[in-house]
C-alpha cells in the first residue's frame, strides 16, 4: 500500500520572495566583486543573436515540411 503525504516546495520555491531576492543579489554582487560577471560586448550579442535566429528559421521550415 502506498501512502502518499502532501508535497510541499523545497528549496528555493519555499521561500519568501525577499529572501530569494537577497541570495540572488548576493550572487550578483559576488560575481561582479570576483570580475566573473559576464557583460555582453556589442559583437557578442549581435552573434548571440545570429544564432538564435538560424535556429529558429530551421526549426520553421521542418516543422512546415511536416504539415
């Protein structure tokens, strides 16, 4: 016989709005402090992009070669 309890949040999803909102700033100040924050360069999102897009234009014409 299986008994089934309530599920409840675990981890972040427990916890108050705030006190996400306090680790993740702390993660972003920490990053930023060690000079491993990543800031996207005008070149680096424009490729970012480019990407994006040949992926999403694939993904239109083999869906329509499906219908």
């Amino acid at each position: 016989m299986i008994i089934r309890t309530a599920v409840r949040p675990r981890g972040l999803a427990a916890m108050s709005p705030e006190r996400r909102r306090e680790i993740a700033s702390k993660g972003g100040r920490t990053s930023q402090s060690r000079g491993t924050a990543h800031q996207w360069t005008p070149e680096e999102a424009s490729a970012a992009g480019k990407k994006g897009s040949a992926r999403y234009a694939r993904r239109r014409v083999e869906t329509a070669d499906l219908a």
